[in-house]
C-alpha cells in the first residue's frame, strides 16, 4: 500500500516480506534501494473536503465485520498470505458472489484482503485515503475495491484478487520457474497502467497518483494491468493552482525531481514517474538497486544516454526479450520514456498523449505487414549486434 516512512516509522516497522518477489527487509533500510521509500516530515496525509464519516457511508463499498474477513481467510492463515507491503500482510480469500458473505475456498469471487499492521494515525489516514479515492473512481485499469472493515483497532481492506500479483514479481524475479514477460505482454501493461493514469488525470477526476511503481502495478490472468494502492493519492489542484504542495513522500527513484526538491506536486510528476516504470519495463531492473555497481543503481541515470540512439539501446533493452521486437518499437518506446523523463516538467507528455503514442505503436506493430520486413515472424527478427553495424537505418530487425 502506499505508505511512507520517516526514518523514525521505518526503523520501528517490522521487516516487510513479499512471498512473491524479492523484497526483503533490507530494501526497507534503504540497503537495496527497490522500493526504500521516503518522507520529509511526520504529519500523515489526510483526504481533504469529506470527513471520515462521510467518506465511509458515501461509497458504496461494503462495510466487512472482522470476523466476516476472519472466516474469509481462514483466520489469516499464513499460506493464505500472497504478499506484504508497508501497509502490512495481504490475504487471500473467498467470498459469496451475490452475498458477498465468506465462502469456502474455491468458491465464489476471489479477495485480496490487506490488513493494516502499523500503529498510530498514519495507517489509519491512508487506509482512509485509500477507501476516499477507489470507493469513488471506477476504471478497468484501477483496481477494484470491494469493501473495508473498521472495527477496534482493526483496519482492512477488500479488493478483488489478481491472479498474477504484481508486475513487481514478473519483471525482477530470476527464477526459472517464472518465464520472462514477452514484449507484447510488456507493451499491454504499459498501456493499460497509462490509461489507468490517464483517467485520474482527466479532468472530471484531476487525482495525482503519487505512487506509481512495479509493485502497484497489479496483472489479471490475461496480464491487464491495474493500478493499486492509492494511500499517496492527491486531489490535483484546483483553479488557476499549478500545483499542490505536499510533504515529499514515496518511493526513492521514482519521484520526478522538481517533487524531490520542492514538494510541489503535479500530474506530470506521475508522468516522470510513468517514464521510470517504462525504463524498468524496458530493461527489467529496477529503478534503484544498490547491488549495481555504482553508475547503474539509478536506472534514469545510468539509462538515458543509451536511449536516443539505435545502436546502444540494446545495452538498456532486457536480454530475456531479445528478439521480440522490432528496433523501430523499442525506439518508439524509448523516446516516449525520454519525454516522460525531461528534467523541465513542461517538456513532459500528459498521460492522454502516451495513451496515444503507445495505441499508435501497437496498432502499427499489429498491423506491420505492410512493411515488407515486417512479414518476417517476429520471433525470427533477431535484434543482433550484427544486424545494428548500420545502426541508424530505421528498418526494423
Ligand atoms: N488485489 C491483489 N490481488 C493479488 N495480489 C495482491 C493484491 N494486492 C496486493 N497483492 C500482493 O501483495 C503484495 C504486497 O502488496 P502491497 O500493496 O501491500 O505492498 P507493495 O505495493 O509491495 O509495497 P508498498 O507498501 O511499498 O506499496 C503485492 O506485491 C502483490 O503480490
Ligand atoms: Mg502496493
């Protein structure tokens, strides 16, 4: 979930855990780097105009009794457990499809449930914030929140179960039994997690997600990709504002640098944050991993200089992938992650642009045949080193 941490909370967090992915709680010491996150002061972050009452009895997100998410889950089993975050452990279960009252494992609709571990209002204030924008916004690329539970000292969340966890898991685990993303598929959650952001930032709904990254990327069995985790999530200004100023919260090396430096938020910080997901989407490392020598940790910088020229993108490009695609596709997407990634905010796309820049990309990768090398089958395209000696030819290999 979308949580920060001062130094302070972080220190007295427990470790976090990920069944699925390599997280460790290394990561949360800032040793890895993956997904440290970071804050520059302590006052939580509380959704503005609605109060928690409201909020509550507004959506129409089903109210859960503790014992109800209990049963659900079979008392919080331990191999019920798919992940956990910094919000605390999240839980798979089941519940009736029209009652939506707990079932027996295998029956019914499949739940995600996630369980707050932490103490003290900050937890409280982003599982609220969390229940003020999902119980309201509804897109096929945001994922679905079915319900809360507030009871005592206990807060939870219900959301639908995706099958296939987070992209997290499938781009940066190098397990065997785990096949790499193909391109295709890679291409498909991009667009999708772009349209997911392309919606918040329409103007009947002007929400700055502030959290964008491989871990709340979240894929259905068919790899559509939904966003998650909204506990960051800001009204976008109003009137003739240009920005909301915030306390500088999120993941380190994700955050655009105008954020980092100022706290001033705006849509085209996730636009920056959007053109790192692309980079690590492209060469399947993580935007900051402290286990790269020292000029690759930090994906953007090591990355850039490669990205604008056909014969050193495939130093960038993920090895696993090689051969899926075309030298034309990969520098199509590459100059949509240096736009998405300029210093100078102004020069960045909106999210409505790259939608439209990625449906053009596949449209023309679908319909490729009228290129004469686009008949080759693509798997037979080799992106050889051989094939880029005359490197700024834009045929495709
Ligand atoms: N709706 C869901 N369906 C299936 N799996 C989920 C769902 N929500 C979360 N998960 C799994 O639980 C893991 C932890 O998710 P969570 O959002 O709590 O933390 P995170 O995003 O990894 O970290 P952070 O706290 O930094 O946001 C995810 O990586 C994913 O594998
Ligand atoms: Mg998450």
């Amino acid at each position: 979930m979308g949580c920060c941490f001062s130094a302070r909370i972080k220190a007295e967090s427990p470790p976090r855990k990920d069944r699925n992915s390599s997280h460790d709680s290394k990561e949360e010491d800032g040793l890895m780097g993956g997904s440290s996150k970071f804050s520059t002061a302590s006052v939580p972050p509380t959704p503005k105009h609605r109060t928690e009452g409201e909020i509550l009895q507004s959506s129409d997100l089903k109210n859960f009794t503790y014992n109800e998410l209990r049963t659900a889950t079979r008392n919080f089993r331990p191999d019920s457990m798919v992940g956990e975050g910094g919000f605390g452990g999240v839980f798979k279960g089941w519940l009736d499809e029209q009652t939506l009252a707990p079932a027996k494992p295998g029956i019914g609709i499949v739940i995600a449930v996630k369980k707050l571990n932490q103490e003290g209002s900050q937890g409280h204030n982003e599982w609220l914030t969390e229940i003020n924008f999902l119980g309201q916004l509804h897109h096929p690329n945001l994922v679905k929140l079915i319900g809360y539970c507030l009871e005592d000292e206990q807060r939870l969340l219900v959301y639908e179960f995706l099958t296939k966890g987070s992209l997290d898991n499938h781009l940066f685990r190098r397990t065997t039994h785990v096949e790499p993303l193909s391109w295709s598929n890679r291409m498909k959650i991009v667009l999708d997690a772009a349209k997911g952001l392309a919606f918040l930032h329409s103007d009947g709904v002007k929400v700055i997600y502030r959290d964008l990254k491989a871990s709340n990327i979240l894929l259905d069995s068919n790899f559509n990709a939904k966003l998650s985790d909204f506990g960051l999530a800001k009204e976008g200004p109003s009137g003739d504002r240009s920005h909301v100023s915030t306390r500088v919260m999120g993941t380190y090396g994700y955050a655009a640098p105008e954020y980092m430096a100022t706290g001033h938020l705006t849509k085209k910080s996730d636009v920056y944050t959007f053109g790192v997901v692309l980079l690590e989407i492209m060469s399947g490392k993580r935007a900051l991993d402290r286990n790269r020598p020292g000029r690759e940790q930090n994906l953007v910088e090591w990355a850039k200089p490669y990205l604008s020229s056909k014969r050193r993108i495939f130093q960038v490009m993920d090895a696993r992938i090689e051969g899926q695609y075309l030298v034309r596709e990969a520098m199509k997407v590459a100059k949509i992650a240096i736009q998405c990634l300029s210093v100078e905010p102004r020069f960045r796309p909106t999210m409505a642009d790259v939608v439209r820049a990625l449906e053009q990309l596949q449209d023309s990768s679908d319909t490729g045949s009228t290129s004469s090398s686009s008949t080759v089958p693509r798997q037979h395209k080799r992106s050889t080193n051989e094939s880029l000696n005359g490197a700024d030819s834009s045929e495709p290999r």
